[in-house]
C-alpha cells in the first residue's frame, strides 16, 4: 500500500486534513487546540489524527482500542506533516491492513 496523500482543506469549520478514502466518506481532521491533536475514523476503519503529538495521539486510541475490542484489525501505520494557515502540523495514520 502507498501513502495516502492529504490535503487540507477548508469549510465553514476552518482547516482540516482529508485524503481520498475509497469509501463514500470525506474524512476530515482537525487539530483540537494548538496542544492537542484532533482525529477522525472512517467508516471503512481507517483513523488519522491532526496536530500535536498526533502520532502519541493515534498509537493511545489504538491500544485503548485493542483492550476493549474482539476483533480489532491490524493497522499499517504512518506519520507525515502537512501545512496549515498557521504553519505545519503532524498528521498520524492508521489504516487496516488488507
């Protein structure tokens, strides 16, 4: 699998980071606050977090996760970082593996 490419994106709830899924879905990320990263979990299982410590963030709710679920599936993770108005921001990824 190649990485996904992201963007940003902007509405009418500011800038976030999306990436074509392959689903019927627009999965879009947010950063919560300058401190803290925001995320987002498609439909089809794939998960990725914006902002600070995105990646400390993203392996958090995976192992939160992975105790609470029977069937939680193995992820190929990522990590890149993408610019925003207010300059760049990590972007963690976690998609299922196939």
């Amino acid at each position: 699998m190649s990485d996904p490419e992201f963007r940003v994106v902007t509405d009418d709830q500011g800038e976030g980071v999306t990436y074509t899924c392959g689903c019927s879905c627009t999965p879009t990320a947010r950063p919560r606050s300058a401190d803290e990263a925001g995320m987002e979990h498609c439909c089809c299982g794939k998960v990725h977090f914006v902002g600070a410590n995105a990646a400390n963030a993203l392996a958090a709710y995976l192992g939160d996760r992975k105790q609470r679920r029977k069937n939680e599936p193995a992820y190929e993770l990522g990590v890149t970082a993408v610019r925003l108005a207010k300059g760049p921001v990590e972007v963690a990824w976690a998609f299922p593996q196939e």
